[in-house]
C-alpha cells in the first residue's frame, strides 16, 4: 500500500500504477454461459450483407422447492453462431434435444416481421459453442431425463 497525498487515503500500488499507466479501471463486462437443451433444429440464415450465420432455440431451467412441492421454470434463449466452421458444425450436428454448452455476449438485436411489424430482442452472441450430448446418447443412460 502507498499513501496517496489526497487527504491520506491509501491505495493498493497495482491501482496507483494503473492510474499512472492510463488505463481504464472500470472496464466493462458482457458475457454469458449457458448450458441447456436444444428446443429445435438450427437454422441456417443466409446474410444479405453478411456471411451466413446459424440461430437456435435453447432451453435452460430451474427448479426449486416450494412448500414441498418441486417448481420448475424453463427460461428459453436465441444463439446466433456465426464463426464460419462452428456455425456448419452446428447446423449439421446438432438437433432437438442435445445438451450443448455456449459461452458469448449479449445483443440487441432489431428486424421486421413480414407483415411489416417492428421487434426487438436480446440474442446470445456464440464466443464458444461445444456439443456436450446428442438426445440420441442420453436416451440410452438408465436414467435418462
């Protein structure tokens, strides 16, 4: 710890010298990491002015007790892949039902419906997108969701 000649407050030297280096302390985090289910096949989304990405539907829960009773709540998320070799693994691998794991960002993300009606809504990003079990395999263990 240094003494910091502002009223003698005292600061850890790492946050002296990153002040003195410039660097933005406050730095800003986004991402997420899911694991969850497959609600449908992936789909391929070919860009107008953009490469060809693949979007899927991908359901988290939870469960809880309440009063002895067990709660459950499914939470469903939008993944859009667009690493160009991930993005072909996914569309050709992966189905309804497998369990996959997707660390990304979030992003707003605004379209028109074909009617002309105006949406929005928040996407998950894939930094990172691993198929962890096919529903195929799964079906196979003694107990089996």
């Amino acid at each position: 710890m240094l003494a910091c000649p502002l009223r003698g407050v005292v600061f850890p030297l790492w946050f002296l010298l990153t002040i003195l280096k410039g660097d933005n302390i406050m730095s800003n985090l986004n991402e997420v990491t899911i694991i969850g289910r497959l609600g449908g096949k992936p789909q391929i989304i070919k860009g107008d002015d953009k490469p060809d990405f693949v979007v899927c539907k991908v359901a988290t829960n939870e469960f809880w007790k309440h009063d002895g009773e067990t709660r459950t709540h499914v939470e469903w998320h939008t993944i859009e892949v667009s690493k160009p070799f991930v993005a072909d693994f996914v569309a050709e691998h992966c189905d309804v039902g497998d369990e996959i794991f997707v660390r990304g960002r979030l992003r707003t993300r605004n379209w028109e419906s074909k009617g002309g009606v105006k949406h929005s809504g928040i996407i998950i990003k894939a930094d990172n997108f691993q198929l962890l079990r096919q529903k195929k395999d799964a079906e196979k263990l003694p107990n089996a969701e």
